[in-house]
C-alpha cells in the first residue's frame, strides 16, 4: 500500500505541473500548447510502466522502523539547515542548497539523499511561507519522502517533486497566495535553455562518468552557480542560476534510465522550455525545479520506451 500512495503522490503532483504549464501555452501560443502534448504522452508512457513495474518493487524497510526514521530526521534537517542558510544567514536558496548536498554526500553520505530533498523545501521563499508553515511543510516532505523511498527511483527530479508536494499541501492548505511570476524576454529565454542543458549534462558526468554520485553532482552546480552567475550575469545571474541548479536535477538521473548524454541534453532542453511555459504558476515553492526535471526525464524515458520496443525494436 505505501508505494501505491507515494506513487500517487508524485504522479499527482507532476500532473499539476504538466497541466498548469499547458494552460498558460494554451493562452500564450494555441499552436505551441499542441505541440506540447506529445511531452506530455511520452511521460504519461512512463508512469504507465511504472505502474506496471511497481508490483515487483522492493521495501527498503518498515514504514514505522529505525532506518525510516533516520530517513525522516535527514530529510527533516537538510529542509531547516538550507532555509536558515537562504534566509537568516542570506546566501541565497542555489548556494544554501547546494552546500547541504555537497556536505552531506562528503559527510553523511548514507542520509545524502533525504537531506538533499529536504533542502529542496528549504529553498521555498520567506514571503510564502512563514517559519510555522515551513516547519510543517519540513515535516510532511520528510513523511512523503519514507512513503515515496521506494518509487520511481533512478528519475532525476523526484526528490524535488516530493519536496513541491509537501510544499503545495501546505501552501494550499493555509491559503497563502504564490509570488508573482517572472517576465523573460527572448534573450532570457535562449540563456534559460542553454543553462538548462549545460546544468544538466555537467551534473550527469560529474555523477556518472566521474562517479561522484548524483547528490555531489548536482550539490556542486548548485554551489558554482549560486556563487559565480550572477557575478558573471549581474541583471540575469540570480535567475541563471537557479536554472542550471534545476536543470542539474536532470543530471541526477541514473544511467540505467538514461544512459547516455544525448538523452540528458534532451531532457535539459524540455527542462528550460517548461521552466519557462509554468513560469506563472507555483512561485516561491521549493520544490518546483525538481518537479519540471521530474516531468522532463519521463517524457525523454518515454520516448526511449516508443522508439526502442516500437519503432525500432527490430533493429
């Protein structure tokens, strides 16, 4: 039963994000909104055969033992660490993120991963969620991240969906209203894209090919970008990046769901486009970029699946 309710919990919370994306296309370009749907197809392939999988995934352990709690704790931690660096401390929500990643892969390394998507919930803004909200919100993603431990894993982008979920709960629950949302221009838009594939194919190879792991590769773009974009890009760095430390969610894949480097750079690219198509919808939630690697990576698996067992699967 819990890996049925965590995997319903990130397919729900991805649909969100696919569905809000499509609507605002649907009013900006009709043409554009369609041409969308085939992204969105291939993922919903994706979690077609994940559910089908599910009934020969394993259980790490028992919901309500030690190893789960330990897990909760991480996860728990990494959310209030990162927002006290962002916030009190004012590094910023990239670099505080990617300093919990990069200290717990070099240090706590069996807890790396909770404490990574904690800090996830972590990067949420001060302006939508109170200390009281953002100490629930640690709490329910460290509750979705036990039930969600033995799903969809291997898909870049999935601790940051159950970090959006807890925050979106939360969110829609107390009733705050989300940040206004950004305006880019064309040239925003070309250096988002470009980061988006450069994010994720550097996290990639820092975690596969220099096998570093996925939580020091991604902790790592977070930590170079948030220090030297927006030296490098004073009017736009802040927001480059944020983009390339989402996109480096991509990267976190596994090489057995995306096993090369071409299927990452596509995958960064569909990253950039619905960074920019979902722009008006969940500002100030963390958890978001994970969200939009999440959906990415499936539409490209998804389009892996097609073309391999489908199209070509006589070659």
């Amino acid at each position: 039963m819990r890996k049925y309710i965590g995997f319903s919990i990130l397919t729900f919370f991805t649909l969100v994000l696919f569905l809000s994306s499509f609507i605002n296309l649907f009013y900006y370009n009709f043409v554009v909104a369609f041409a969308f749907i085939p992204v969105v197809g291939f993922a919903l392939v994706t979690i077609v055969l994940e559910l089908r999988r599910s009934k020969d995934y394993g259980t790490s352990y028992p919901l309500l033992g030690r190893k789960a709690g330990y897990d909760f704790i991480a996860t728990f931690l990494g959310a209030v660490i990162t927002f006290f660096l962002s916030v009190n401390i004012g590094l910023g929500a990239v670099l505080a993120s990617g300093i919990v990643g990069m200290l717990a892969a070099l240090f706590f390394k069996p807890y790396a991963v909770p404490a990574f998507c904690g800090s996830f919930v972590g990067m949420s803004s001060p302006e939508l969620m109170d200390p009281q909200l953002f100490i629930v919100a640690s709490t329910v993603v460290s509750v979705i991240f036990v039930l969600c431990k033995d799903v969809f894993n291997g898909y870049g982008g999935k601790l940051g969906t159950m970090a959006l979920s807890a925050a979106l709960i939360c969110s829609f629950i107390s009733g705050v209203a989300f940040l206004e949302p950004p305006v880019y221009g064309s040239l925003g838009m070309f250096l988002i894209v470009v980061f988006s594939i450069l994010g994720a194919l550097v996290t990639y190879i820092i975690s596969v090919r220099f096998e570093q792991g996925p939580v020091m590769g991604s902790g790592f773009i977070g930590l170079i970008a948030g220090a030297v974009l927006p030296i490098v890009f004073p009017e736009s760095g802040g927001m480059l990046a944020v983009v390339a430390f989402g996109a480096s969610f991509v990267g976190m894949s596994s090489p057995k769901k995306m096993p090369e480097e071409s299927h990452i750079m596509l995958a960064g690219l569909f990253f950039g486009l619905i960074f920019i198509f979902s722009a008006p919808y969940f500002q100030g939630a963390g958890g978001k970029l994970g969200t939009i690697a999440f959906a990415s990576v499936l539409s490209v698996y998804g389009i892996r699946h097609v073309l391999s067992h489908h199209v070509f699967k006589n070659a």
